[in-house]
C-alpha cells in the first residue's frame, strides 16, 4: 500500500509540469502584451525594462522555467493590474474562503446525501424511497443560484426573526451555513443517487447472500459488506466534486457576496490580470490534480484489487 | 428423529407476468450424517429449494406454504434474528460461484473470523488461530501466510476451499452445497469434492449436495431426488435410482449420460434430452412432464396430476408411466 502512494504520488509531479506548461501556453496565445494595453502604454526604453525584468526577452522555454520555479518555490509572481499585490496576497487573502466554502459544501453532501442514498436503497420502492428521491430529482434539475436566491429569501428574509442567517457576507458560523447549503445542494442529490443505486447493486450481489448465510447480523451485513462495496463509485465521484465545489463556487459567492477566489479569478479574467488567472488557473488545477489523488489512495484502500494492479 | 425434515415446501414468485411456483410441495427428509443429493435441469427449482429452508430467498419470491423442520424447529416460522442464529452456524452453505461468493473488499481472514466471533464468541486472536487452523484443514498451503490476502489472490478451487472453511467453521450439523464444483475448473472439481465427503465424515455433517454432474452423487450420496418443474418427480436411495430408474424423466437423463469404460459407474453431465422445461407461469395441467414423455398416451397423463406414490419400500415416483410398470413400448415406437 506505502508503494502504491508512493508511486501514485511521483506520478503527480509530471501532471503538474504538463498544467504549469499548458496554462502558459494559453496565456502565450493572447495577443498582446500587458503593458500596452492602451490607456497604460509605457515608453519603449520602461518597456525594455519590463520586458528584462520579467523574462519577456528571453525565448518561451527560458521563460516557462522561470515560471515552474516560481510555482515550486510559491512565488507566482506580481499582479499585473493591482499595485503593490502579488498574486500569492490574491490568493492567501481570497482562496481560504473558497476553501471553506467548498468543504462545507462538500461536507453537506456527504452528510446528507450518503445517508439519503442509504435510506432510499434500504427501503427501495416504499413511500420512502419515494420521496427521497423525488426530492433528490428535483433538486438536481435546480442551478445553484435559483437555489441561493429561494434560501435566501425564506431564511434570510422571510424568517429573519427567528433564524440568525443574514442574506450576504462571510464571517462566523451563521454566515456560512446558508451559500455551504445553496452550493452543496447538487452534489448532495449527486451523492444519494449515486449511492442508491450502487447500494441496490451490491444487494444483488452472491457475496451478500454469502454474509447472509453466515447468519452475520443484518447490520453487519449493511455496515460492513454492503456500504464498502456500494462506497467505492460514491468516493470515485467525489474528487473532481471536491475540485469543482472550491473552483467554481462562482456563482454562489457572488449571490451572497462572498470574496472567494471564483469571484476574484472571473474579474482577473475580464480585467486582463493574467498573473493572477494563470496563478489562480495552477492552483485550481493542482486542487483537482491533488483531489484525484486523494481519491486513489481511498479507493486503492476500498478495493485491494486496484493496489495490485497498479503496483 | 431426522435432522431435517422438510413438508410440502411451497416457494413462489410474485411477478408481473404472474405467479412463478418455483418450488411446488417438495417433501424430504434427510438423517444424520447423511448424504442427500438434488439433480434435475437448469430452473427446476433446487437452488429455490435449499434457498427456502436457509432462509435467504429475495423479494419477490416468498415461501408461501410448508415447513422445514431443523432439529425440532421449523425454520420457515423462525423470526429473522433467530434464523440468523442457525445460519452459517448449525448449517453451512456454499454457493455456485466461487469467483463471486467472496467479498473482494475484504480479507479471507476477515471473512473466516468474523463467523467464528459472531456465532462462537470468540475474541480476535482466538479467531485468528482457528481460521489458519480452518484453512489448513481446507488444505490452503501456507495458511498463515495467506490469512491476510483479499479473495483475488486466490484461485477459484481455492476460494471454494476458503467458502468450504466458512460453511464448516462453526461445526455445522447439516451443510448445504448448491452445485460446488459447476463452476470450476475440470482440474480442481475432484479434489473440492474429495475434500467434501473427507469433511463430511471427520464433522458428521448432513450434506445436501445440488448437481447437474450425476458422477458427482453416483458413488457418494446415499439417497437422491430428481426434480422436475418444481417438484420431486422421483426419490430413492442411489443404488437404486441408478440401478433401476422408474420415471421416465430420469430414464432419459442417465441415458444421456456417456458410458465411462471399465468402471460400472455411469459419469457425465446431465444433456438435454429432447424438449424444454414449462414454464413455470403456466405449468402443465397435470404430469410437467407429459409434454417431453415418450410414453405419455392417450390416458390420464393431460388431465389427472399424478401423485408421488412408493412404488417400492423407499422408492417414490411421481408418473403414470414408471419402468417397472410399463409393458409396451414408447408411443411414438408403436
Ligand atoms: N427472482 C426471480 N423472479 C422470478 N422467478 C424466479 C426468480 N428466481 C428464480 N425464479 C424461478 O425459479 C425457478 C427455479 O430457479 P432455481 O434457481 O431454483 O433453479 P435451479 O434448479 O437451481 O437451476 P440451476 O441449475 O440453473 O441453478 C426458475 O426457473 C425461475 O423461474
Ligand atoms: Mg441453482
């Protein structure tokens, strides 16, 4: 198993090269140079100077090696618009919160959907399962935002009085729990489909009917047998989830007002900062790239198969 | 008093094309230490069968009528909890398909102790140590080495072995074996089954071994049941079901078994002989079997349902028509 992560690991190093290179090589393609854009022109001898300060004169491989060891050594460089900001002071101010907010979310889902899926495959074709999952397909087809707006208005404006969520900002406890809810929504239908029917799967299994006819308590059986089998797509999912709640709470930041990183990032982008988008762009690829491994090892845990065959 | 008295044994299944009655009033019983052995086609309910007495048979079927009688309790009227408490305990079970009756998310050694903690209450090393014990019996080599390996380490007549392990761990007093050897290799099937009946007697457990392969029963089981449609069409000792079957059904299955040279014993898998098995929706009226029978006539065969009857002290046969009774030849040979 220590061999398995190890090498699985190493294997990250490589993918996060290939990011780094990709990502430049987008912000290659741009036209132009930050330092003409119009209303900010410079005189040629302040450009040659630029340019020499940031490596611009230099051929693209010469600067591609600068920019990997600015990433490895966590210097990502100046902001290109703000003074006095570098993008490491973007990022440390804005990405916490995106981090927080995403992990709430994805806790929500866990939380509420694994446990929905659980119940709904236990009880398959009651009036239970029913409504579960008719709550759980409807929820689905909702976007996040019509979901923030509608929490916000019950909670935060319609029961103010008894309910101490305020409609935007981001402080203690009371402010995250309504855009963690709003965010975590999808997933957490995501999470109980996904699970009933890997649940339902796994029942159907002869290794159940073994543990069966072993006379194990049926809450063994369920515990342990079914729940580490029906588990393992549940787990699979959850990584490019992970990756998706802290990059692309967007949406959700912006209804609640929120200063996450989503936000910042979609203004880097219309405001042609593109330190911070390339900088911001690494961080969230490398959020995925680490989310995937995360889910590797977990899921070489789950399954023992996959350990052997990759090792 | 016998160690497992099954009555009249009804299991249907409810679906939408309507009632399937996968097991139709099957009646046996089976005596200490004895060996029971269940053939008959693909479908004709002995999966059901065993499924019913243990218990463990899914929506939507259910046992609907009938007992099973277990050391003086009927299983079928037993409560959930108490059926587990007999399960995997005073009876063992091993399954077809050994490739997928093990948790692969799991370690056999997991899989053996957590029998031995929950019905014998012993603590994790005690465990342990009777589960290499366990293996060892099971002829596993090197089975403390192997304990902690997952199930896709092991070959298939190895995982069966391990299964075997699990079905005797608790010393059962009746183990149930649904078709062990089918799904293994040619290689492996004899030294399962040799491991099998050398288990059978150190424990002295009852078996009730279901097969396609009437070899595997010929030399073994002391008594056999031929079923047909869900129901027992014949039922004797072995020597004299092979020596002199009665029903035409099992007529036609021994005699599509190969002659194997130089040994009296006749080998082989069940063929198909000519025909299908009814559907279970919508069963002949009265003989199942009369559709495929050459000597279903002209008589009563359509229209009155022939009972089990003993034809002789110990030899009961569900036909209008048994050997020792017929004097003509077959209809279409007339
Ligand atoms: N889930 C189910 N729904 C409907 N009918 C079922 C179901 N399971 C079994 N049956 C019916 O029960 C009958 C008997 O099945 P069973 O598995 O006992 O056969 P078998 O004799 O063990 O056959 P095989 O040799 O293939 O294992 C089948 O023909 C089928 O019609
Ligand atoms: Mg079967």
């Amino acid at each position: 198993m220590l061999k398995f992560i190890i090498r699985r690991v190493a294997w990250t190093i490589p993918v996060i090269l290939l990011v780094i290179f990709m990502t430049f090589l987008m912000m290659r393609q741009i036209k132009g140079n930050p330092f003409q854009v119009t209303e900010r022109a410079v005189n040629e001898a302040t450009q040659r100077t630029l340019d020499r300060k940031f490596h611009l004169d230099q051929p693209w491989y010469i600067q591609y090696a600068y920019y990997v060891k600015g990433v490895f050594t966590a210097n990502l460089g100046p902001s290109l618009v703000q003074r006095d900001r570098d993008v490491n002071d973007v990022i440390k101010d804005h990405f916490p919160v995106s981090l927080k907010l995403g992990g709430l979310a994805m806790l929500w889902a866990v939380l509420v959907g694994i446990p929905l899926g659980i119940i709904a495959a236990l009880k398959q074709n009651t009036k239970l399962d029913y409504a579960v999952m008719a709550v759980v397909n409807a929820g689905y087809a909702l976007p996040n935002f019509l979901i923030a707006t509608v929490l916000i208005y019950l909670f935060a404006v319609k029961w103010r009085e008894h309910t101490p969520f305020p409609t935007n900002g981001w402080g203690g406890w009371e402010t995250w729990v309504l855009p963690a809810a709003a965010l975590g929504h999808a997933p957490m239908t995501f999470f109980a489909r996904i699970v009933r029917g890997s649940m339902l799967e796994t029942l159907q299994q002869d290794y159940i009917r073994t543990a069966k006819a072993k006379g194990l308590r049926w809450r063994r059986v369920v515990g342990l047998h079914v729940l580490r089998n029906s588990l393992i797509p549940a787990v699979t999912a959850a990584a490019p989830l992970l990756g998706f709640l802290i990059t692309g709470s967007f949406i959700v930041e912006f209804v609640f007002g929120i200063p996450g990183i989503g936000r910042y990032f979609v203004n880097s982008v219309t405001a042609r900062d593109y330190s911070v988008t390339m900088g911001i762009t690494i961080l969230l690829s490398m959020i995925i790239i680490f989310a995937n491994l995360l889910v590797d090892i977990l899921y070489g845990y789950l399954d023992p198969r996959t350990r052997d065959v990759r090792t | 008093m016998a160690l497992l008295e099954v009555e009249d044994l009804r299991t249907y299944f409810k679906t939408r094309e309507g009632e399937v009655r996968a097991v139709d009033g099957v009646s046996f019983s089976l005596e200490h230490s004895k060996m029971l052995g269940i053939v008959g086609e693909s479908g004709c309910g002995k999966s059901v069968t065993v499924l019913s007495i243990m218990g463990l048979v899914q929506t939507p079927g259910r046992v609907v009528g009938g007992s099973a009688v277990f050391q003086g309790r009927d299983l079928v009227q037993l409560k959930g909890r108490e059926l587990e408490d007999v399960r995997g305990h005073e009876i063992g079970m091993i399954f077809q398909d050994p490739m997928t009756s093990l948790n692969p998310t799991l370690t056999i050694g997991t899989q053996l102790t957590e029998t031995l903690r929950r019905h014998l209450g012993m603590n994790k090393d005690q465990a342990r140590k009777r589960a290499v014990e366990l293996l060892e019996e099971v002829h596993i080599p090197n089975a403390a080495r192997r304990l902690d390996d997952y199930p896709h380490r092991y070959s298939g007549g190895m995982r069966q072995r391990v299964m075997i392990a699990i079905a005797i761990s608790c010393n059962p007093k009746l183990l149930i074996a649904d078709e062990p050897t089918t799904a293994l290799d040619v290689t492996v099937q004899a030294g399962v089954l040799d491991l099998l009946h050398e288990l059978r007697s150190i424990h002295e457990m009852g078996v009730i071994i279901i097969t396609h392969d009437m070899g595997v029963v010929a030399e073994t089981a002391d008594d056999i049941i031929v079923m047909y449609a869900g129901q027992i069409v014949e039922q004797a000792t072995a020597l004299d079901l092979f020596d002199r079957p009665e029903h035409p059904y099992t007529e036609a299955l021994l005699e599509a078994l190969p002659q194997v040279e130089g040994e009296g014993i006749r080998e082989g898998r069940l063929r198909s002989i000519s025909g299908r098995p009814p559907d279970l929706l919508d069963p002949p009226p009265a003989c199942r079997f009369a559709p495929r029978c050459a000597y279903a006539g002209q008589d009563d065969c359509a229209t009155v349902p022939p009972d089990l009857r003993e034809i002789r002290p110990g030899h009961w046969v569900r036909s209008s028509h048994p050997t020792s009774e017929r004097a003509a030849a077959p209809v279409g040979a007339r």
